[in-house]
C-alpha cells in the first residue's frame, strides 16, 4: 500500500493552495476530492451543458481579488502550469429596459466618468468609496501574508506605509463622507 506524508480531504482551493505548499517543501500528499471536479466554491464549469454548451461559469467564487495580494501565484508557479488572468474592461455591462446602458471599467476615473452621465454627486462618492478600499487594502494586505501565530507575527508584517494607511482609515476630515459613501452603495 502506498503510504502518504500527507492525506487532505477536500480539493477547494484552500486544500489545493496547502497541498502545493506541501509538494515544495518535500511532503508526499493524497488530496481527496468527493465531486468528479477540484476547485470546491471556485470552480469553472460547463454548467448548462444543454442549453450553453461550450459557456464556462464560475458557480460560487467570481471575483478572485485578494489572491493579487499575496505570493501564492508567484510561489506557487501557477501560471507555469497554465494559469492565466484575463482581466475584463469593461468589467460590468448593466443594460436598462429604456435602452441606455451603463459601463463599469477597470479604470476609476472612466468609471466616475460613466457614472457621472447619471449622478454627479454618485460619481464623486463612488471616487470616494474606491479611494476608501484601496487605503484599507493596503492597510490589512499584511495580514493576509502573516501566518495566523500570533498579533506580533501580523505586526512584524507591518511597514510603516501600512501602518499609516491602517490608522488613516479611523479618524479624518473625510470620514463621515465615506461612512455615508459605503452606506450609499451596499
Ligand atoms: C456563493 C459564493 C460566492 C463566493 N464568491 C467569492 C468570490 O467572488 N471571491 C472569493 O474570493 N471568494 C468567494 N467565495 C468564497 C470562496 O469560494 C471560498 O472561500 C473558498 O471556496 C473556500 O475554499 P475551501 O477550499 O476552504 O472550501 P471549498 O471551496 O468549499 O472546498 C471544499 C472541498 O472539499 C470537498 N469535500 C468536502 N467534504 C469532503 C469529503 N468528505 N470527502 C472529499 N471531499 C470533500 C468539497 O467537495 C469541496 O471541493 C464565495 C463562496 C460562495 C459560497
């Protein structure tokens, strides 16, 4: 019988993501997976095989944001094993009944732009609220690189640069703008 260093039981992408971590560092792994396909809530499947057949759809998982933030494609190799991000702009197309459209884009400023063709009150919030999350962002990304140890690990990810961004977020001129600029787009 052949013996494993490793058996794992689920190939979501947290199994897959702790299984290649433990191939590089030397382990053997048995990841075992129930459905007929790995992924867990991230797969793509050929959902409606009858109706659209050939249409790849993400069931659970859609936006893949913070996995950007952290060296797990680069550590990982993925992208030598076929991974490959193709980004969409515009990356929202919302067609109305009256015939008018809006378009969401990767970039801010075309976004506030297409906005602005309805509200521009709306599109200066949504500037807002944008500029919002990229402060937090910044300011939580250690986090996610930290191994879950202890607050003294976390902090010793900390950079002065994030550290600023973090304490940003609890005070400021701006802040009751922002509070009402999220309360406006949840
Ligand atoms: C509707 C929805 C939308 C989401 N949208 C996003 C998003 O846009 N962006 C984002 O980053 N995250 C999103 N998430 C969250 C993300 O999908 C999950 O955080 C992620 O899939 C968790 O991965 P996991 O490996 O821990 O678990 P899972 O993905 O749940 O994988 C667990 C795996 O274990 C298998 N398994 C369970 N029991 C057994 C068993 N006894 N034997 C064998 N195999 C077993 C399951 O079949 C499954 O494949 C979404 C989740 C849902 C439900």
């Amino acid at each position: 019988m052949q013996e494993f260093d490793v058996i794992m039981i689920g190939a979501g992408h947290n199994g897959l993501v702790c299984a290649g971590y433990l191939l590089k560092a030397g382990y053997s792994v048995l990841l075992l997976e129930k459905q007929s396909i790995p992924g867990g809530a991230a797969t793509t499947e050929e959902a409606l095989p009858e109706e659209a057949p050939g249409f790849y759809f993400n069931l659970c998982a859609i936006d893949h944001e913070f996995i950007h933030l952290g060296p797990v494609v680069a550590e990982l190799e993925l992208e030598k094993y076929g991974l490959e991000y193709l980004f969409c702009d515009p990356v929202t197309f919302c067609p109305q009944p009256d015939g008018n459209y809006f378009l969401a884009h990767r970039s801010v400023d075309k976004t506030c732009a297409e906005i602005a063709r309805y509200s521009d009150r709306d599109a200066a919030k949504y500037k807002e609220f944008i500029g919002f999350w990229d402060t937090l962002t910044q300011g939580i990304t250690p986090i996610f690189n930290a191994p879950p140890k202890s607050i003294v690990d976390i902090l010793g990810n900390y950079g002065l640069h994030n550290l600023q961004d973090l304490l940003s977020l609890l005070g400021g001129v701006d802040r009751e703008h922002v509070t009402l600029a999220m309360s406006n787009y949840a």
